[in-house]
C-alpha cells in the first residue's frame, strides 16, 4: 500500500468516527489541554502540506491558547474551538481535531499496515460505504455511496458486484451527497469502470511529508463489465467532501457523465491522522492532489455541479434527466413508457397548480368511485377502500399518489366532466362514466 493510500484510509476513519464520541467525557486538566495543543502546534510546524503558510496557523492558534480560550474542562468543547480556529487560520477542511478516545486508542496501537478493527468494523456495518442500490423506472440504475471505504479484504468485490448491479440498467444515478470522502483506491475502483480501458492517468499525489509524488491511474483488468457510455448522472452536496470530491472531478474532467445538486466542500488535501494525548485525533493535511486535465484540483472551491438543484430534488431531477435522454434514443414504444415517468417526474418536481374552481369540476360520483375537494386538494376513494389523494400531472390528467400503475383522464363533453379513463403505461384499461 503506498505512503498516499494510507493516508487517504485514515481520512475514511474519521469521516467515520464522527459524533462517535461518549456524552459523559471526562473533565480535562489545564495541563492535558496545554500539552495536547503544544502537541498540534508541532505536527502543524512540521509536516503542514504548505510550509510557508505553517507559521500563521500556528501563530494564530498559539495567540488563542495564550488568550485562555482552550483552558475549558469538556475536551469536546476544547477540540471543538481549537478545530474552529484551524480552520479560519488555514481555510483548510482537512486540518481540525476531534474527542475521540476509541480511535485515539485505535491510531496509538502498532499497525505493522494492516487496517484497524476500528476500520474494519466500522466499514462491514456499511458495507464499505455501498449501502443502497435499487432499480427506478425505465431501469436506471442507482447507487449510493456514503463513503469511500477502503479494505482490500472486501472493498474490491462490493466495488465489482455495484459494478455488475448497474450494467444491467439503461442509465445510472450514483449517489454521493452526504458522502464525507475516504480513500484514493476506493474511488479508483469505482471510477475505472467508467472508462472503456485502463492506465487512464486519474491524479498525482504529492506526499509533503516523504517528498514523494505517485500516479494514481485507472485499472486495466476489472472482473465486471465496463460501464462506459451509459448515460451517469452524479448526485453532490455540500456534504459530499475529499475523496467524493475526487471521484466527482473526474467526472466532471473527463466528460464522464452530468454532476446534479449542489457545490462540494472543498477539501482536496490529503491528511493523515496522528493520536494526541490524552484522547484526541488530530488531522492535519500533509498532501495535496493534481489533475492531469486541469493541473490543478477543488481546494477551496469546491465541485460545481453541471445542473444547479437543492440536494433535496437531485435525485428526482437526475432521474428525469436520465429517463428524458432514453427517451430521446429509443423506440416508440420505449419513449410512451419514458414519457409516463417524466410526467411523474416533473410533476413531483414543480407541482400543477389547478385552481379549486377547476378542481370542482371533477367532484361527483362515477359508480362505486367518489371524488370530492379537501381545500386544495382532490380525494378519490372506490367503494371502501382507504381514500387517495389525486395529483394533478397535467389537462384532466391526474395519478393516484398511492400508486404509480394506473392514472385518471378525465373526459369532458361540451366541456362539462363525464367521465374517466383509468390509463396505465400500456395504455386505457377501462372506462368509467359518471353518474352523479
């Protein structure tokens, strides 16, 4: 494993370790709290990824220390103001430092470079950060990917059978807000299937601790199929951060598919974790990354999105981006299927507006169905069965909000409502007239 790889897993474990803290922490001395701080304050001097900007980060931590503002007995609160202040002296969302006596513990061990159990576990109770995947409507494929865990026990096969999960799909959605970052390998795998061969060159590495500089290229052999060329939409955040970050760079930089939501965090800096007594984890940056396309990476300013939508809808707005581009590409018969989700989609997305007097045009009786007005809203409900409400998709066209199958079309005569047919993707599978 190289000197930047286990940095990058490092950076996966905190991401993971955080609000892991116990409530009841043990009250700190002045004592601990100063040496914890001078502690820092070294392994800031001497292994910061940018020299020249050292002495200000620790000129202006060592004001606040003086000024007794870390001399407070909760050692969250301490770490909490000291993370604070590191990252208004550096801008750097890579240096902080956290209350975290379980991974103190973990980092303070021998690792002879195997992964800890603390990695381990935290990464099985996640399945490596692939924690869901489902089939949406006109088979686009999603994925989410709360983080980029690294074990190469595990991680490579949960990486290839995703893989394999998509490339069955027409289209694929991969999920990445909310995703703090993790390791270099983890968005190695996952991004070389992206691309129609390997030895792509992805990103160079420069380690300021060692001096070192490693290409990170894509993989030549992978054991599930390529996905290249299916339409890939990326959801991002300002949660999404590092190493999510990276893998939605190389999306955006190579023209692999469309970013939807909103602009990352910011945080392209390589750290490693280092323990600091009595019990805390301080991160500092020691690396920072360069794109072979850009010659340079998102530090500071974060990933733009290519289609600007609050994280909320991104998934919604991906979809019907995915299902409006099939649709442009398939058949006829394809494209009526298509057709049926978008107008779910875009309703969903920006609601019909119907006034009440229109809505009142459709209140009555139609056999064993009733349908009647709640204020704003139009109630349907067949014999006893539990009542639904109806969503407006369109002129006289409505869905059912209890289910996606079947649609209502209302049918007017001299423009008075008559009746409904009841419409599903295939087609009218019955008419209903109205009779009261």
């Amino acid at each position: 494993m190289g000197f930047v790889s286990r940095r990058l897993m490092l950076a996966s474990v905190v991401l993971l370790a955080l609000g892991t803290a116990v409530a009841a922490a043990p009250a700190l001395t002045r004592e601990q709290g100063r040496a914890a701080i001078d502690e820092v304050l070294r392994l800031v001097g001497a292994h910061y990824v940018f020299p020249d900007k050292r002495a200000a980060i620790v000129a202006a931590v060592k004001a606040a220390r003086d000024a007794g503002s870390y001399d407070v007995a909760n050692p969250q609160e301490m770490a909490e103001k000291l993370t604070v202040d590191l990252a208004k002296a550096s801008g750097d969302g890579h240096l902080y430092m956290n209350y975290n006596p379980a991974q103190f513990a973990d980092l303070s061990r021998p690792t002879r470079g195997e992964p800890s159990r603390f990695a381990l576990d935290a990464g099985r109770e996640r399945n490596d950060g692939y924690d869901e995947q489902k089939v949406l409507s006109g088979n686009v494929r999603y994925v989410r990917v709360s983080a980029f865990i690294w074990s190469e026990k595990t991680t490579p096969a949960i990486v290839d059978a995703a893989a394999r999960f998509l490339s069955n799909g027409d289209a694929i959605v991969i999920d990445l807000r909310g995703n703090g970052g993790g390791h270099a390998e983890a968005v190695q795998r996952l991004v070389s299937y992206f691309f129609a061969s390997g030895t792509q060159e992805l990103m160079t590495f420069h380690d300021g601790m060692s001096g070192k500089t490693e290409v990170n290229r894509a993989l030549a052999k992978l054991p599930a199929p390529r996905l290249a060329g299916k339409p890939l939409y990326v959801l991002i955040d300002r949660g999404a951060a590092s190493a999510a970050e990276e893998f939605a760079y190389h999306i955006q930089q190579f023209k692999l598919g469309a970013l939807i939501g909103e602009t990352t965090a910011g945080a392209a800096n390589n750290n490693m974790l280092f323990p600091v007594a009595p019990f805390f984890v301080a991160s500092v940056s020691v690396g920072r990354p360069e794109h072979p396309i850009s010659r340079t990476n998102w530090e500071k300013v974060g990933v733009a999105p290519d289609v600007t939508t609050p994280s909320a809808g991104a998934l919604n707005q991906a979809h019907l981006m995915a299902l409006k581009t099939l649709a442009a590409n398939g058949t006829q018969a394809q494209k009526n299927g298509y057709d049926w989700d978008i107008a779910g989609l875009e309703a969903t997305l920006k609601p019909v507006q119907v006034s009440t007097q229109v809505l009142d045009a459709y209140v009555g009786t139609y056999g064993v169905r009733r349908v009647w007005r709640e204020g704003t809203t139009l109630k349907f409900q067949r014999e006893q069965r539990p009542p639904t409400e109806l969503v407006a998709l369109g002129p006289d066209l409505f869905g059912l909000a209890n289910t996606g199958a079947v649609r209502l079309k209302f049918r007017r005569e001299g423009g008075r409502v008559v009746g409904f047919d009841q419409v599903t993707k295939e087609g009218v599978i019955g008419t209903v007239e109205r009779t009261g």
